[in-house]
C-alpha cells in the first residue's frame, strides 16, 4: 500500500527532486546498510526516479528484486556478534520511510518557496495501533522554516 501524499504534485515532486539533488551531490543520500552492492549502486537512480515519477510503492517493487537487499545482516545479542535474517519488510520500511522524508523537505522547501505556508502533519499510512507519539502530532502545525535537510 502506497501513502497518502495529499500534496504529491509536479510542483512538490519537483522540490523533492532538488532535496534528493542536493544530498546526492554531497554525498548524504542516506543508503541503508540492507542495500547490497547492487542495490547501493542502483537505489540513487532508483529513488530519483520514485520522487520525480512515481511514488513509495514503485520503489518498494524496485527494492524488492532478487539482489539488491541482502539476505542477512550482522547484530549484536546478548552481547554477541550474530548473522540474522533481515526482515522480509525492509524493502517497504526503506521506501516509505525516505520517501515520506522527502515529502516532507519537498513541502517544506515548497512552503517558504510559496510565503512560507504552513505544513499540517496527517496520517499519510493508516495502521491498526498507531505510536501514541504519532497520534499526538497528527493536526499539529509546523513552521516550513523549522524543516531539516538532515
């Protein structure tokens, strides 16, 4: 299931081509350690392509190709270094998150753009118990200005 981006539009996709621009041109594009080679090699050109034509779904189809996750991954329990399986929705943890978080600094730079507009937080993704803490920013409004690139 994709999100609810209400305003996903060329004028936001736009701005959110130019946050992914910028953090790829000084190396912050943020690649998961899940990704593999392959997948390192390809999710920049992957995730330009979500922002500036498609949406999380897409990407999450993308991500979800044979190769470009690893299987496993290294962590720590009981105080040891083990190999575990990484989850079967690391695809989908990886492109809706950064997708949302590109929304967010796109509407954010599309804001101040605009006279600085503020950005009213929603439930982009409806989920059967949601984190209290979300649940409390949902109708909260926030000051374009205040959004961070990081």
């Amino acid at each position: 299931m994709t999100l609810t981006l209400v305003d996903l539009d060329q004028t936001t996709r736009d701005e959110m081509v130019g946050e992914v621009d910028d953090d790829a041109a000084s190396g912050r594009l943020f690649l998961s350690d899940r990704l593999s080679g392959l997948g390192r090699s390809a999710y920049p050109a992957l995730f330009r392509d979500a922002v500036a034509r498609y949406d999380d779904g897409w990407l999450v189809v993308r991500l979800s190709q044979p190769g470009v996750m690893n299987t496993h991954e290294q962590v720590v329990r009981r105080g040891r270094l083990v190999s575990a399986r990484i989850p079967h929705t690391a695809a989908t943890t990886l492109a809706e998150g950064e997708f949302n978080r590109f929304y967010l600094r796109g509407l954010c730079r599309r804001a101040l753009a605009e006279g600085g507009r503020m950005i009213e937080v929603y439930r982009a993704r409806p989920v059967r118990e949601p984190r209290p803490q979300s649940v409390a920013l949902v109708g909260h409004q926030l000051a374009p200005g205040n959004c961070s690139s990081t």
